[in-house]
C-alpha cells in the first residue's frame, strides 16, 4: 500500500488508485497559490478544473457566502423563491442574447447538460411530435459524466465500460485546427457534407444538437473555427433542430468574451453554464432557454410541466457567490485583464516554441492557450503526459496536460509577473525532457 491512511476512505475521480502518485494535500488558497500541509505553494494554473475566476478564497466572493448563510443557506425551490436567485437570474440573461430569457438551476454541469437534453426532446413531445429522439453531436465533445451527457460526449473516449448504455447520438466531424493549418477548409467542407448528409436521413427524428462552441476542452483544447460553428448551426436550423450551447467550461470569460454565443453572434435556444459561474466557490449550475421553448411546457396541465428537479436547485449560497463574481467582473474590469493575458499567452508561447522544437500547434484564445508536445510517440502519450506533470509539480505549477497537449487556463487575478515566470518555468521544463 503506498497511499497514506488518509486515503483509506477517499475514492478520487478520473484516478487509478493502484498507480496514482500520492495525492497532495492542501491546506489554502489565495489567489493563484494553493498550499499544502508541508507549507509548499503550488500555483493553480488551470484554474482546478476550470472552475476559479478571481482566485482562491477570493475575500468578496467568501464575504458574500458568509453574509448568505447567514441569512438564509438553503430553502426548497419549488413553491418558494428568494432574491438571490432573482438576481442572478437576471444580470445572466442581461448578458447573454436577447432571447434567451429562461433561467432554470441545477448544481453541476453534467446536471446542466441533462436539463437541456430533456427540455429539447419535451419541447417536440409537449407539441405532440414523439419521434424526435435523436441528438446531434461533434465527434470529440466532452458534456459531463451523467448518462444523458455521456451519451452525446461518448466519443471524448472516456466512457469505454458504458458503451452499451447510451442514448441515440449521431456525431458531427469536427475540424479541429490550429495557426497555420493549411487543410482546414478542406476540412470543413468535408464535415459539413457529413452533415448535410446526415440531415438528409435523420432530421425529421432529431430532438437537438448539442455542441461545445470553440474549444473541445476535455479532448485537449481543440480550436476550430467561427465560420464552422456558424454553418452548422445554419444547417441544422433549417431543420428547426433545437441547438444547445455547452459553455460549462468556457462561459464568464475564458475566451475573452463573456460567453461564447455573444463571441459567435449566435443565439443558441440553450445555454448551459456551471463551472465558473460562483467564480468557483459552490457546485452550481444553470440552464438558459427562450420564451419560445418555456411557452411549450406551459398549460393547464402538468403533464406538460418540466418534471425534473434537484434538491439544491438555485441553493442561495451559490447564488450569492455568483453575484458577487458578476461584480468583481465589473468593479475590476475582468475582461480587459483577461486581454492583457492573451496577450502574454501570444508573446511567450511565440518564444516557447521557437526556443523548443517538441511545441507544436500553438494556439491561444482569451484565458486559453495551449500546445502539444510532439513526442513522437502515441503510445506513450499518457507516460509523458504524467511525466509532464510531475515535472510541473516539481517546479511548484499545477498543470495536467491531456494526453500530449499542455495547456494553461489560469484564475484571471494571475499577475503579469506570475505568468512570465510560468512560462519561463514550462521552458525550463520542455528543454529538459
Ligand atoms: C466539466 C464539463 C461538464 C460537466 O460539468 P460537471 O460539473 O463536471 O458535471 C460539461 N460540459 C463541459 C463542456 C465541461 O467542461
């Protein structure tokens, strides 16, 4: 047994216990640091698994919480309602498009995902319309570990045991590219002839398409492009196929722009948010609809009501934490430092992979940047990836590649001064492997 006791209890996600190294334990936070319990700092440069927005134990966020639980810490969301949710209800459709009114709560992302999924199919069955029980999906999504979300992200290749299990999902190419990409066109192109051909034999009995706009995050940050996103979601619209934005990962910021729908100029009929939506505090999730989809689950009947709920559904605790990140990004003007980032991120991975010829296909948006390192290889991917790690860890950075793709998605209180020596520490790194 090489785990400590403390870990005698503990089942951890996405590790094999047998081989894992020792889990760290930590003790704090504050801003991009956490700390563990030999008093070694560590700096948190995927933001821990993406969640944290204005750094850990960020004090106005953790006053906000304090004063709510307070006040009131949790009260049932149906029949009954409180103003924290009315209020952060509101300032996320005030930022989102236009039309996308309707905000229901859950408390993750996968739970998000769900929602969207049964709101689209009910939307058709509400309508009378049954045999919409297909979902459109890119090949390589990632959506979430509930079965639902499973289904339509299956071929992220982490679900292998649950194969036999799954919704019906028909999957989209997906022409992932980077800078200097010279085939991307002919990529497109391809893909979206496998769509239009694949709408031409199942339209008629799909519900929705559900897809991560820009960056598959979980497959390893793989880009493709506006134009693509935007000739799929034309395709399929003309089908009335219902198109849900997950932007669990990427909403409140990383891509520079809020969300990713007002990047794109699109107004999907779903939004899905949880991730950095209490800025990283509390497990909270929310799904936006139109007035268009809420009108059809409206009668004098319940048969047509939407008959899915969570015990913590709009939990007050979250929603205070999610007000107050909506105001750090005003009062600090979040998404011009999030500007000052990418640029940095531009500039020093210009140097790193001119400096390192393993880095290759470079690329950056927003909060996001990311490489690979060509190792040439596949087989051993994993090893270098955990390799990497360990590395990282050992030059005091938390980052987890994927696979062969190293990428930093930092808290954006992260100075100037923290991240050039990041990215002088990953140098460091890369010319020793
Ligand atoms: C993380 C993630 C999810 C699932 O969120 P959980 O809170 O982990 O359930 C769904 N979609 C995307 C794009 C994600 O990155």
């Amino acid at each position: 047994m090489n785990q400590p006791s403390m870990l005698n209890h503990v089942w951890q996600p996405y590790t094999q216990p047998q081989t894992a190294p020792p889990s760290i334990e930590i003790v704090k936070g504050s801003g991009i640091e956490i700390t563990d319990r030999q008093g070694r700092v560590y700096w948190d440069l995927i933001s821990s698994w993406w969640v944290n927005l204005h750094g850990h134990a960020n004090p106005k966020i953790a006053q906000a919480i304090s004063d709510q639980a307070k006040q009131l810490e949790q009260v049932i969301f149906a029949g009954f309602v409180h103003q924290p949710a009315i209020d952060l209800a509101e300032q996320i459709c005030d930022l989102l498009p236009g039309p996308l009114t309707r905000v229901f709560y859950s408390d993750n992302g996968s739970t998000a995902v769900e929602v969207a999924m049964k709101m689209a199919y009910q939307y058709w069955y509400n309508q009378g319309i049954k045999k919409r029980k297909l979902y459109l999906a890119f090949e390589g999504d990632y959506h979430g570990d509930t079965f639902g979300a499973m289904s339509v992200g299956r071929s992220s290749g982490y679900y292998e045991p649950f194969a036999d299990l799954m919704l019906p999902v028909k999957f989209i190419p997906y022409p992932e590219t980077w800078p200097g990409d010279e085939q991307v066109e002919e990529k497109e192109e391809k893909a979206l002839a496998h769509l239009k051909q694949l709408l031409e034999q199942h339209a008629h009995e799909t519900a929705a398409l559900i897809i991560e706009p820009l960056i598959q995050c979980a497959k390893g940050m793989r880009f493709c492009r506006p134009e693509y996103i935007q000739a799929v979601v034309e395709q399929v619209r003309a089908y009335d196929i219902l198109v849900i934005f997950d932007e669990v990962a990427l909403g409140f910021g990383r891509t520079g722009e809020m969300f990713v729908c007002n990047k794109l100029n699109i107004t999907p009929d779903f939004v899905c948010l949880s991730k950095g939506i209490t800025g990283g505090f509390m497990p909270l999730s929310a799904t936006i609809t139109t007035d268009k989809v809420y009108q059809t689950f409206l009668s004098d009947s319940y048969a047509t009501a939407f008959s899915h709920g969570h015990s913590y559904a709009g939990n007050p605790l979250g929603c205070a934490a999610g007000l107050a990140s909506l105001k750090i990004f005003k009062d600090e003007n979040t998404l011009s430092k999030i500007q000052q980032i990418e640029s940095i991120h531009r500039t020093e991975l210009k140097r790193l992979s001119e400096n390192n010829p393993v880095v290759t296909c470079v690329r950056v948006m927003g909060d996001i940047a990311a490489f690979n390192v060509n190792v040439n290889q596949s087989a051993y991917q994993s090893a270098v990836s955990i390799q990497l790690r360990q590395a990282f860890l050992a030059q005091g950075l938390l980052i987890r590649p994927i696979g062969d793709v190293v990428y930093l998605m930092p808290p954006y209180c992260i100075t100037e001064a923290q991240l050039y020596e990041t990215y002088e520490k990953i140098n460091r790194v890369l010319a020793a492997l």
